[in-house]
C-alpha cells in the first residue's frame, strides 16, 4: 500500500465535510498540476492518505482512503486531468501543524517540504510512520 498526502483549503473542502461524505466518499478532483496528476494515476484502491488542510490551520487532521482509482475529470474541459475518489477513515488524535513537522529532523525531505505547493504528494512509509508517532495514533 502506498501513502499519500491531500492537500485541501478548509473553505473549498474541509475533513468535517469529508466525513460527511461517509462510505460512499467523494471524488478529489481540480488537480491541474502534471506532476499531481502522475500522483493520481499511481493510486490504487486501498491506498490510505493524510488529509490536509492548506492555508487555514495548515496541519495534518485525518486520514482517507481510495475507494476508486483514476478517472477523467469531467471538470476539465482539456480531458488531460483526472480524479481519484477517497472516503474518510479517521480523525488524527492530535492535528500535526505544518510547523512541527518543519521542526522533525526525520521529515526534512518529506515532499511536503520540498514541493509546498503541489495539492497531491507522496508519504513514505517512514515519513507516514513518524507522523502517526507525531499524532498519538
């Protein structure tokens, strides 16, 4: 399995409104960055995310899951990008900010880091290890 990073505005998308969404989830659509987008395509069913809230609180609160790989995005009217549709699983025991995660050593090159502005990124398996530790899970 595989782990990911979704990076969400709380105004556009929150996890209170992931939640929401129950088993039947929604879809993660309105990517238009390539490299996102090859992000998308990687994805597998199962895969389980954290779910991030961008700009506001600039932390990371839940956990999600794929429940259907990669599919045209009818948003895009290039037909280029796709979606990936994901369901909450959990909240986090305790949010982990953005600055205590630049304050870990062990996540320095955590993609979070490195690509700030890219809304989809990959989580290794340490990088996700440490951040669970970093929450109480």
């Amino acid at each position: 399995m595989a782990h990911w990073l979704y990076k969400s505005e709380p105004f556009k998308w929150s996890w209170d409104q992931q939640v929401a969404a129950g088993a039947a989830g929604t879809h993660w659509d309105g990517v238009r960055n390539h490299l996102a987008k090859q992000q998308l395509l990687a994805m597998r069913n199962g895969d389980r995310g954290f779910f991030y809230h961008s700009n506001e609180g600039k932390e990371i609160v839940g956990i999600v899951e794929v429940i259907r790989e990669a599919y045209p995005d009818p948003s895009d009217p290039s037909g280029k990008f796709v979606m990936v549709d994901l369901k909450a699983v959990e909240p986090l025991p305790r949010p982990v900010s953005l600055a205590a995660i630049k304050n870990e050593p062990r996540l320095a090159e955590m993609a979070l880091m490195r690509f700030s502005r890219l809304s989809v990124q990959p989580v290794t398996d340490a990088e996700w290890a440490i951040v669970l530790e970093m929450a109480g899970a």
